[in-house]
C-alpha cells in the first residue's frame, strides 16, 4: 500500500474515532459553535471592552465586525451573553420561538431592589402568567378606548400648566401629564402639580430604580454576592445602597395609591377605576394574594406607561426643535383636520397620518430602551448552524435595528415620511420591534400610543417649540444628550415655549370639548 494511501485510512479512522467520542459525549450531536463575537478576555469576558455608558453601540459595531447575520455573542464574566442585532433574527428567535424565549435571567438587584413585585422583570412561571392575565384584562387593545377621555385631559391639562410655567419646567409638565393620565385610569386620583407628595413618589421610584435593572449594574451583586451583607459605607457596595434606597421608593410607591383608592371606595361605594374594578372580581381568591396581585400590576402599568410616554414626549420636542419643518407640516395638517376653534380628539386620529407617522419616527430615531429586556433561553437552541445553550442571556439591540440603513436609510436623520406610504396613508411598520416580542411583548403598548398621541397633538395646537436665542436674538444651536442605562431620556436644553393661542380662548376649548 502506497504511502498516500497510509495517510487517507489513518485520516478516515481518525476522523471515526473523533466523531464516535463526540457523539458519546454531547449525545450523538457535533457540539456546534456559539455564535461569533469578540475575543475573550481572560477573567472579564468581553465585559471590559464593552462601552459601559452606551453598550449597545458597542454591540452593533461587534455585530458589523462579527455577526453580519445579525447574532453575536461572548461573555460576561464567565456568563454567555448573545446579542440579536436585526430583527429578523430578534423576530426569529424571540417571537416564533417564544415558548422557549419567554424567560428573564435572574438578575440580583430586582428582588435586592424590592422591583420583584414588577411581572415584566419577573422570571416565567405562574406569577407572571396570573399578572399578567390582570393586565389584558384592563388594557387589551379594544379595552383602552374607555380611558381616552382620561388621556385627553390629562393632555389638556398639560396644555394649561405650560402657559403657567417657566419653558425650564417642561420636562416636569410632561412627567406630570403622563403621571396624571395614568394614576387617574388606574387608581381614580388626580395629580395637578409636580409639588404633589405622590408626584414625587413616582418620580424617585423610577428614578432610583430603573438603572439598576441592566447586567452591567447587577454584575458586582451577581458575583460577589456576599456584598450584600457588608455595611454600605465599604468601598464595592454602592450598587446595593442603591438598591436600597430604591427598595424604600418602591414600597411606598405600592402602598400608598392603593391606599387612596381604599379610601375612595370606602366613602363612595360608585367609585371606579381601573383597580377597584379589578378587586370586585376578587371573589373566591385568595384576598391577600389577589391584593398584593393587583397592587404588582398596577405598579407595573404605571412605572412602564410613565417613563415609555414621557420620554417619547421629551424626544419628540427634541426632534422638533432640531427640524422645525416637521413641526411646520404637522400643525399644518392639524390646522387642516381639526381648524383653529377646537382642540384634537381620537375621531381625528385616522385623518392625521402624519402626526402619527411622527410618533412612530421618534420611536424608531430614540428609542426608550435601546436594549430590550433581557431574555433567558429555558431549554438548549440553536439557530443557522450555531449552539445556544439553556440559561443563557439573550438581548436584543433595539438602537441596531433602528439604525439599519438598509430599511431606514440616513437613520440618525429625523423623517417622519419614512412611515408614509406611497398612497399618503400610514405605511406597514408600526416599529413594533420597539415594544419587545413573543409572550414578553409589551402589553401596556396600546395604553402609550395613545397618551402620547393626545399629549404631542394637543401640544402642537397650542404652541411652537424653538430654540432659545442668545442676546443678538440668533438661535442657540445644540447636541442632544440622553441618559443612559435601563431606559433613554432626552435631557432637557434650553428652548422657548411659544403660544399659536392665548391662554383665554385655550380655556374655552378645553370647556367645549367637556361639551
């Protein structure tokens, strides 16, 4: 037998052995690779070469260099993480193969945060199926109509406390708007003032709790967990102090609405709102497991709906001021529809294509979570040849699917058209990416769509947004900055409020569409 004969049989036998020992180990399947990404570094992962302000232009420029289907991966702190950068895989995945995708990684800060009450970051299993059977329960998409008027007062008033208030104060007043529209929905009680107790309640709750919910944050509590009991005065424990002083916000943020609604059905038994309807159908349950049930998803509803609007809100008028054209059009066609006597309601809605065409575009040019929720996967996956194991961390990048040129081309440019068809009617895309997928889809979407649809139309009905002008009267120029972690708020900059009507005739539209 010749030579090269000799090599071809000890190659094919050494190839026999090779994938008998692999069947033998990995049961009778070649083990498959995970998906492509940066090179690990020894002890971090890829944890140190990750923008911590801003991971998510990190992931997109690992996905351009790797992952040109749209998945990468690596880890983090011995952790696999895998990142979808598209949404056809994030579609894929997330949505078709939910019943596997459904689950959250356990992340420390939650429960350490007292944020465990909160079902959209809770882990799948009963608990999160029961509260969320509360939540479609109130606000399905052919139930949330009945909080419209709601919706449109609040905006109202927001049109109201703008001609009182300092333009320094808007960001405030749009805070406030959402806040009010929801808190009357969901526990009947009116707030009139940011110098209002429960105002600031909501307001620290979300503002100490939700940069804590990010991989990142948790990473020092998830390896080191005895940072838990060390005094918060030692170097290393800012993270739990944190969580602490969150977990205090978010008690009282539980407790005290509900009590005000108790107290309203106490002294009037008529009374409605979204949870004293939910406790009536608390017969044969389980009281204080149903109590504690609906106070969680009233909590929920609220926390979600207030920090999604007001920041649509705050970047739409970023977005404005930055392209006053778009403002030009849209009041325009406002004036067109609506006239100049009375204010917008939903019966409009289907004859302004454009306003809502702007929505969608502020979704998609900033979007409140840049990165969707996590996702764990339950059980072992793999997708186009490559392995994802159980329990691993699944993200998907929202900010890399709403830079994708090759459906949003000149994506950092602010054009709501995009979502205009041909035949001048809505186009296709909702950018339903923006509100996650599958069984972890938001399900409060339909709630914001149409608060921020009343807030931005009542706005512009009312006033103009322009830049502030310096002494020589030449318009101050800027870089827009969002904050940075769990969600992305615009921060606010100088600019000027301009009325388009006076206070008086405001008033009376406002008395008119009561009629």
């Amino acid at each position: 037998m010749s030579s090269s004969l000799l090599l071809v049989a000890a190659f094919i036998l050494l190839t026999a052995v090779l994938v008998k020992y692999l069947r033998s180990t990995f049961g009778g399947k070649v083990a498959l690779p995970l998906p492509p990404g940066p090179k690990q570094q020894t002890l971090t992962g890829a944890a140190m070469l990750v923008d911590s302000k801003r991971p998510w232009v990190s992931y997109k420029h690992w996905g351009d260099i790797y992952g040109p289907d749209g998945i990468i991966s690596f880890h983090f702190f011995g952790k696999p993480m895998v990142i979808l950068n598209s949404e056809k895989v994030a579609g894929e995945l997330l949505e078709r193969r939910s019943r596997i995708y459904a689950d959250r990684p356990p992340l420390s800060t939650i429960p350490l945060s007292g944020w465990d009450y909160n079902f959209v970051l809770s882990r799948y299993g009963a608990r999160w199926r029961s509260q969320r059977r509360l939540f479609q329960q109130s606000f399905r998409e052919q139930k949330v109509s009945d909080y419209r008027p709601t919706q449109l007062d609040a905006a109202h008033r927001l049109a109201i406390n703008m001609a009182d208030s300092p333009a320094s104060e808007l960001w405030d007043l749009i805070t406030l708007c959402t806040a009010s529209g929801i808190l009357m929905t969901l526990y009947g009680y009116e707030v009139n003032d940011i110098k209002d107790p429960l105002f600031r309640i909501v307001d620290e709750t979300v503002t100490t709790g939700l940069p804590l919910f990010t991989p990142e944050k948790a990473m020092v509590v998830d390896r080191f967990p005895f940072v838990k009991w060390l005094p918060t005065f030692l170097p290393g424990t800012s993270v739990v102090r944190e969580c602490l002083i969150a977990r205090q916000w978010m008690q009282k943020f539980m407790d005290v609405p509900y009590e005000v609604t108790m107290e309203k059905l106490q002294s009037d038994p008529t009374f409605t709102s979204v949870v004293s309807d939910t406790l009536q159908r608390s017969h044969g349950c389980d009281r204080d497991k149903f109590v504690h049930d609906v106070k969680s998803f009233a909590s929920t509803a609220f926390v979600g709906g207030v920090e999604t609007s007001a920041s649509v809100l705050q970047s739409l008028v970023i977005a404005l001021l930055l392209y006053p054209d778009v403002q030009r059009r849209a009041q325009a066609d406002i004036d067109a529809v609506v006239g100049k006597d009375r204010l917008p309601n939903f019966e409009d809605r289907p004859l302004l294509p454009y306003i809502d065409a702007m929505i969608r575009e502020t979704m998609r040019w900033a979007p409140v979570l840049p990165l969707a929720l996590s996702h764990a996967v339950m059980e072992d996956d793999e997708y186009e040849g490559y392995s994802i194991p159980k329990g691993t961390t699944v993200v998907a990048n929202i900010w890399a699917i709403s830079r994708d040129s090759g459906r949003y081309p000149e994506p950092e440019t602010f054009r709501p058209e995009r979502f205009i068809a041909k035949d001048g009617k809505l186009s296709d895309d909702t950018v339903k990416w923006s509100f996650g997928w599958g069984r972890r889809i938001c399900p409060g979407r339909y709630l914001a769509q149409n608060a921020v649809w009343a807030a931005a139309t009542t706005m512009l009905v009312a006033y103009s947004f322009q830049k502030e002008t310096d002494q020589r009267g030449n318009p101050i120029d800027f870089i827009p900055a969002w904050t940075t972690g769990l969600t992305s708020r615009p921060q606010q900059v100088p600019l000027r409020v301009v009325p388009r009507i006076d206070r008086g005739k405001l008033e009376k539209m406002i008395e008119q569409s009561k009629a």
